[in-house]
C-alpha cells in the first residue's frame, strides 16, 4: 500500500498524518516542537522522532511511502535546509518537499481552481501568505526578537511594556496587571526579567492564555490587548493585499491557536478594521485542519511525479 506522510511542525508541537492513496487517513501522532525558530539544532530530529512514533503504528513491511510533504513554522529563520530534506529522503527512500507552514495552510484553504487566496496564522508567533494569478507574497514571520505583532507572544509582551511605563511613571498597575504578577509568582514589576531572559518565545507565548480568561470574566483590558492585536492583523491583511494588489471578495481563512481557541475579541478586531477599510473579504466559513493543506499539497507534487 502506497502512503503518504504529512507533517505540520508548528512552534508547540509537531503533528504527522499518514494518508493512503484514496486520500483515508490510516494514523496520526503528536511530538516536540518541529520549528527551527524554537530549536535551530533539534528541530528535525523532533520532526522525525514523531514520525517514527505514527509509523509504528501501522505495519511498515505493508507500506510503500510514495512523498513526504511537511509544513514547518520558521524553515526561512534557515539559510538552506537542503541537507534536512536530503536526509528524510535517504532515509525514508522517497522525495521529501519541506516548505513553510504558511504555503501549506494556504492549500487548506483555498481549492485548485481558485486564482487568489490568503491565510493568516496566528499562535505563538503570526505570518499572513497570499497567493494571486501565480504571484506570492508574505507578511509577518520575522520572528519576537524583530516583530510578532497579532501574536499569543506579541501579547504578553504588549501587557509586560504597559506595566513597565506605569511603574516608570509611577502609576498604578490595574487589577489584570497585579493578577499577572501574581499568577506568575513574582513580587515586583523587575522580575519581568525572569519571564522573557529565562524563558523561550512558546514559554512567554503560553501565559496568553491567563490574558484571555481574565477577558472571558470580562476584564475590559484584556478585552482590549486581545480586540488589538486583532486590528494589528488586519493591518497586515490590508498591506498584504496591496501587496499582491488582490480582488475584493478574496477568500481568506484564519489559522493558529491564538486565533482558534477563545479568540473572538482577536476576530472582531480583525473584521471591524477591514469593515472601517471598506475591505471586501470572503472570510472560510468552514475551518479546515492545516494538515488537510499539507496533504493537499502533498498530492499535487505526487499528481505531477505520476505524470512526468
């Protein structure tokens, strides 16, 4: 039986789908975080680890692995990756294609007959990709030490320089801030130091979440840091669009935790600024998994192998 393996290394974790060649998917498997942005030295070997871990679920004498197709966060922090492509290949006696994470969550979202398409990935760190008329162009993905703005890490580090100015100010912190402090177990505003000199961007990125149930109970300030973050994004979609100077009604999709889990303040902010732009945009009213744009991808590669 001819498979194919798909993987989608993401700043957390890194998920492998294997599918069979009817498109059925036979196992998936979940590992460490597969982005050279997080662990430029480890990344690949984490990427194999886990497909190692969903091969040994199926009975590998029975399969015959036809491509290898991954979507990785932060493959362009890389000079070349040529030599990690080459070792998949070798070893698992097929072609391997490794490319950003952002062309193959593009594929989950647009179809082949359409001519333009845009996808905005929003998690521990943010990259928005269009595609039109066979041009490509990308915003964001510069990585937190130059810019992450519409980011699960972008936030935390947003609400850390409120709190800073307010202390070097001499105002007082409000009760979102203290219960940062608190939740965080630190005593004073210096220790902010700890968090992000002790820390990685995914460790900083996860304290989000504290911002976001304090907005669920209804604090008007994480409302705020969340509806903001949200209008960022939608000042990237908007040069993104001039960019590829792109047709109203583009089809665009949102992808990345930050966005998928309780991120409905993000959402609106992101829909109220294209709506004061007077940006016409046809918003995917199904989400579909980003694995679903790396198997995509996957079989147009082996659609052209067959036929060339």
């Amino acid at each position: 039986m001819k498979v194919c393996i798909c993987v989608d290394a993401g700043g957390s974790t890194t998920k492998v789908a294997i599918f069979d060649q009817k498109g059925r998917l036979l196992t998936k498997g979940v590992g460490q975080s597969g982005s050279p942005a997080v662990d430029v030295h480890q990344w690949y070997k984490h990427i194999d680890d886990t497909i190692e871990l969903t091969l040994s679920k199926l009975s590998t004498e029975q399969i015959e692995i036809e491509y290898i197709e991954m979507g990785v966060s932060g493959i362009s922090a890389l000079s070349s990756h040529r030599e990690i492509d080459d070792f998949f290949a070798t070893k698992y006696q097929t072609q391997c294609e490794i490319t950003s994470d952002t062309v193959t969550a593009l594929y989950s979202v647009i179809e082949e007959e359409d001519a333009s398409g845009i996808v905005v990935i929003s998690g521990t760190g943010v990259a928005i990709y269009g595609e039109h008329n066979g041009k490509s162009h990308l915003i964001g993905g510069w990585g937190h030490l130059i810019r992450e703005s519409g980011s699960a890490y972008a936030i935390v580090h947003d609400l850390a320089i409120e709190m800073i100015d307010k202390y070097e100010s001499r105002k007082e912190l409000d009760s979102l801030e203290k219960g940062f402090l608190e939740t965080l177990g630190f005593r004073e505003i210096r220790d902010l130091n700890h968090l992000f000199y002790q820390h990685t961007k995914d460790d900083i990125a996860k304290w989000s979440v504290y911002i976001k149930s304090c907005a669920q109970k209804g604090d008007l300030h994480a409302k705020t840091l969340l509806y903001m973050q949200g209008i960022s994004l939608g000042k990237q979609i908007e040069h993104l669009m001039q960019w590829l100077s792109m047709p109203p009604k583009t089809k665009i999709g949102l992808r990345g935790g930050f966005l998928e889990h309780e991120g409905e303040y993000i959402i609106k902010g992101i829909h109220d600024y294209v709506k004061q732009k007077k940006i016409e945009l046809t918003f995917e009213e199904n989400t579909s998994d980003q694995m679903i744009g790396v198997y995509k991808r996957a079989c147009r590669h082996m659609k052209q192998n067959r036929m060339g």
